[in-house]
C-alpha cells in the first residue's frame, strides 16, 4: 500500500508531546512491512534550524483563504537514518515563529504573566496546511491509497478529500483514517471562520461541523474520515462517555462502528538501557541493580544533589497540568516529602505548577528537584536513574513513559484509566504467582487513592527486595514494540481498500 502521514509535529523535527514520537516510529514500522511511505508537516523554525538536509521542490501550491489566496512550497528531507520522505509546507509568517527562548512554541505563545495562549490565526494556518498537502499530492513520489491524519490540526482533510478534491481527481479518492492521540484538543474556532475552510455552509450543522456554534476541526475528522482510531483500547471506550467524552461522547457513539484503539508502540531503537547513549553506563534486567546506581550517580553530580543511594526515587516527566495529575502532586506533596525518599520532576506547563513546584525545591532541596524544561536527554537519565515513575493521570489516551519505565527497570505507579490501565498490571499477590505484575495502580482520581499506592510501592521497594526485582524483570521483559500495532493498523488500512495484501 502507499501510506501518506500527515501530522503536526514529527521527532526528532518537532515535538511537543508523544504524538511526534508515534509519527517518527510508526511509518518506520510500516515500511519494515513493505509498504511505501511518505510524511507532511509544516517547516517550523525549529525544523529549519535543526540541521537536518532540507531541499526545496519545484511543488509550489496556491491555496485559497477566504478572499485571498495564499502560496507555499514544499520541502523535502528523509526521516533520520532511513529513506522515508518527509515533506515540509513552507510558510514563514504562519510556521516559522516558534522560539523557546521568548516562549513562542508550535500552537501557543507565552503571555507576560506566564500562561500559554493559542495563536489567534490558529485556524488559518491549519486550514492553509490541510488544504496544501491535497493541493501537492500530485508532486509526492506516489499517489496515496491511504492518508492517514492525527489530531485535530489535521481534521479538516477527511471533509476535503469527500467535498472538494476528491470529485476532481482522476485517480482514485484515498481512504482517510484520523487518530485521536487526545480528545482534549479539538481545534475549536468561531463559526464566522467558516468562509477560511473554503467549504459550504450547509456542513455547519450539529451533525457535521459545528459544536455549540463554533466550528470544531476534531469533531469534522470523525464524521468525514473512513476509519477514526485512538491510542488504546480502554481509551476508546472511555471517550464514549461523559466523564471523558469531552462533549463529543455523542457523536463518538454515534460513529463507533469506524472507531478503534489501537496501542501505542515504543521504539525501542530509541528507548532501551542497554544502548541508550544518553546514560553513563548500559544495563539489562542482569545488570539493574547496578546500572541504575550508576545512572543516579551520574544524575546527582549532574545537579550536585545529595546522593542517597539507599533511598528511593521517585520520577516524573510530564506536561504540568491537571490532565496530568498535577492537582494531586500539589495536593499531597509536602506529606510525600517527609517520607524517606527522593523526587525529581522534568516538564513544563501552567505556571501555577511552576511556581509550586520551585516553592517545593526551595523547601526541600535535598530531596526535591524541579527541571521546568524540554530536556530529551535528561528524561532519558531520569528514566534511567528512577526507581518509581509516578503517572497520575485524571486521564490518559496511551501514555509513552510508562512503558520506557518498564524497559528501564522503573517501577510505575499510574492511576488505572486509559492507556495505563491497559498496560500496567497491579502488583497483587494473585498477579505475582502468574507472573504479570509490573507496578501499581490505583482508581478514584483521589489524594488519598495516590498515596496509598505510592506506600505500597515504598514498602515492596524497602522491605521487599525480592518482589521488587521480580516486578522490574518483569517489566523489562514486556514487548511494546512498534511491531504489533503496525500490524493492528495494516489490517484497518487493508479493511478500508477491501484487499488482501
């Protein structure tokens, strides 16, 4: 089959979460399988600056937006270390603002006070780069039998492909397939945006476009894709209810005969102890013990941080936000710190965290540390030096770091929802005689649900040595690879072109 991926961030040329992982690994395991492959995102600064071989085409496109028309190039370069084609839409007034330094990211800008903001001409841009990748697919190496979106930036294509490329193509209408990679986002724009989509009125009905009179992306990539599918089974399941529907529970159901969850892979050519070049030494579930003491070492120094070797330590890397259980970290921090142990926090978020969590390293500096940044290698080290990985999530579609929190030897504790519910098990005595324990969980998003799971931890780790290195075995041991969920969505695509391959 010929696969086009098209995304708003791909790693390592941009990322702000693990949707660019997923979009890095996943046409890597598609193409392993035999099938031809190609990927679109727009030419960010930081894709421009990253220092990969970026060459212009002669694809130059003109899109219509609203009373205007608006011209861009595409790029091309190659996914790092392979020869899949990755094309970038060049656009320097909608795509090359993003900068770290003055707080301009790839959706959002930083106000004075410290809260990110979405860009006000969001939709513009959006609707420019969906419309762009339809206008240039003459100029790809292949026509697409498949076109494959992610997330709502990317919503709109499915409802142009069926409304007003498709009719004008001479080869065949491609097979669309959205992924949901968070439900929390959906791209939500007034309805006097609509004449930007260059799509009729008629769609802006509430079985169509509009959600309580604005015009939401995500919502338009449901109805008009082929095939929707999320990042986990349980995900799947739980976005069809209120609690985690996101006021689209509704039309999910309606529409849950083309919805399917499908679990997000680990690359583990990237993620893996015993060739990871961002740690000091290299380890498998033989060497555990000691490479990790050899990694918190390394961290320690790196922060000249009290070393406490016989003390535990917690990890977190995350966004800092309520999605991410950041309400409860703030609710139960200072009691956790009186405990014997030792935290460490890497991310970025909503200001009210930074501020609290930079209050708790001044309180508690010999067992708390803050790092508020983008940090891949350290989060590599963390992983790596950790010996729980926290993960409270109120919810969570797949979720990445508990499963490299396996394959390090790190013990997670998670809140039993989405993702993490699919691939934590409790550690029970009833899952420890059958082998398949692999950290702790707990159900009521509650202070008191976290902590009680986090004592347990505590308590295997210090009064049950023997139980603890089972739990790590076992979780070094479980294989997420890319392979099984290639697999999983080769049979969708193959479903939709009614073939066998």
């Amino acid at each position: 089959m010929n696969i086009l991926y098209i995304s708003p961030e791909i790693a390592p040329f941009a990322k702000t979460g693990g949707l660019a992982d997923v979009l890095s690994a996943l046409p890597r395991a598609m193409a392993q399988r035999g099938h031809r492959v190609a990927l679109a995102m727009p030419l960010y600064r930081c894709v421009r600056q990253g220092g990969s071989a970026l060459e212009p085409t002669d694809n130059v496109v003109q899109v219509p937006l609203g009373a205007r028309v608006v011209r861009g190039r595409w790029w091309r370069s190659t996914l790092p270390q392979c020869d899949i084609p990755i094309y970038f839409l060049e656009h320097a007034e909608f795509y090359e603002r993003d900068d770290p330094a003055s707080g301009a990211g790839l959706y959002q800008y930083r106000l004075p006070q410290g809260k990110m903001a979405d860009y006000a001409d969001n939709c513009s841009r959006f609707i420019f780069f969906s419309r762009a990748v339809l206008e240039g697919l003459g100029g790809l190496a292949f026509w697409p039998d498949v076109i494959h979106v992610n997330d709502w930036q990317t919503g709109l294509i499915p409802v142009y492909v069926k409304k007003i490329y498709g009719p004008r193509w001479s080869s065949p209408m491609p097979k669309t397939v959205l992924t949901i990679h968070n439900l929390a986002y959906q791209g939500l724009f007034w309805h006097w945006d609509m004449p930007l989509t260059g799509l009729d009125w008629s769609l802006f009905n509430w079985r169509e476009l509009e959600f309580y009179g604005k015009i939401n992306f995500l919502k338009a990539g449901i109805v008009f894709a082929d095939m929707v599918t999320t990042v986990s089974q349980r995900y799947a399941e739980e976005i069809q209810t209120p609690e985690f529907g996101c006021g689209l529970e509704g039309v999910l159901r309606e529409h849950r005969g083309k919805l399917v969850g499908i679990l997000n892979g680990v690359d583990y050519s990237q993620w893996d102890p015993r060739h990871d070049p961002n740690l000091p030494c290299h380890y498998d579930e033989e060497t555990v013990v000691a490479g990790k003491a050899e990694c918190r070492r390394a961290l320690h120094q790196r922060w000249n941080w009290p070393y406490r070797p016989r003390t535990p330590l917690i990890v977190m890397i995350s966004r800092l936000v309520e999605q991410k259980g950041l309400d409860l970290v703030q609710q139960t921090a200072e009691e956790i710190l009186r405990w014997d142990l030792q935290w460490a926090i890497l991310g970025t978020g909503e200001p009210t965290y930074h501020q609290f969590l930079r209050q708790l390293q001044h309180h508690f500096p010999d067992r708390f540390r803050v790092a508020l940044e983008f940090n891949e290698p350290l989060a590599h080290l963390l992983e790596a030096a950790g010996d729980i990985f926290l993960m409270p999530s109120r919810f969570e579609p797949s979720g990445l770091n508990q499963l490299y929190s396996l394959r390090y030897g790190t013990v997670p504790v998670v809140r039993q929802v989405g993702g993490l519910a699919d691939t934590i098990t409790d550690c029970t005595p009833t899952t420890l005689a059958d082998g398949s324990a692999t950290g702790f969980c707990f159900r009521e998003y509650t202070a008191d649900a976290m902590l009680q799971a986090l004592r347990r931890a505590l308590w295997t780790f210090r009064d049950h040595p023997d139980i603890w290195r089972q739990l790590q075995r076992n979780g070094m041991r479980q294989d997420f690879s890319w392979a099984r969920s290639a697999a999983a969505y080769e049979s969708i695509y193959q479903r939709l072109l009614n073939t066998t391959l």
